[in-house]
C-alpha cells in the first residue's frame, strides 16, 4: 500500500466527497494525491476531488474513499499516513512521511534527500 489514511482523515475527505457531490459522475470520484514543487522546502503536498483519474494514476480504496495517487509523485508518497488534526488555532490534514529528510517550520513542505527542487520562504 503506498498511503494510509487514519480513521479521521478517510471520515474528513468522505465529508468533503459528499459535499462536492453536484450530480456528477459518482462511480470514480475520489480524492487525487500529489506532490509539487513548492513551499519553503522544495515539495508540497497536492489533494484535488476528481471525478475520475488521470491514466497513469494509481487507485487504492481506503475505507469508502477512492484515493488516486499520481504516478510521478508515488516514490515520494510511499508509506505516508495522512491524518486530520483538529486545533484551537489550526485544522487540517497532516502528512507523516518516512521519505521526507526534513521538513518547513510551518509544516506544508518538505525535502526528501537530494531530489528536493530548490525552496522558496514561506509567505
């Protein structure tokens, strides 16, 4: 399995999957993971609700979620667990990478060895 979702996390993106739903194409829709060059440390993580994948994307069924993995950003997503946290000051989801080699102060980017793009400081 390349990513796992907590409990809380496959219960957060059910919600947003239901709340976007406008009459579309239900049968594939998911959420689509990747990674992107950004954030102050090179790579930054990408969620999108899709109503099918790109061709290349990897599917994986986690609990009543279709979660579609892009297939250039697998290597960096291998063995991920992502999870929601609910705060007093922030929510949202959080990765926890065993790829990264270090990762921003603000917690949206990371590096992963020496295939990390060049960063730029967190605005």
């Amino acid at each position: 399995m390349t990513l796992t979702l907590t409990e809380v996390a496959e219960l957060r993106l059910r919600a947003f999957l239901q709340g976007s739903a406008k009459g579309e194409n239900q049968a594939q829709r998911g959420v689509r993971f990747s990674v992107v060059d950004g954030g102050c440390s090179g790579y930054q993580y990408s969620l999108d609700i899709t109503n099918e994948p790109k061709p290349d994307d990897l599917l994986e069924q986690q609990g009543k979620v279709r979660v579609y993995i892009d297939k250039e950003s697998a290597p960096l997503l291998a063995g991920v667990v992502v999870d929601y946290v609910e705060g007093l000051t922030q929510s949202g989801f959080k990765f926890v990478n065993p790829n990264a080699t270090d990762t921003c102060g603000c917690g949206q980017s990371f590096q992963a060895g020496n295939c990390t793009p060049a960063g730029v400081p967190c605005s």
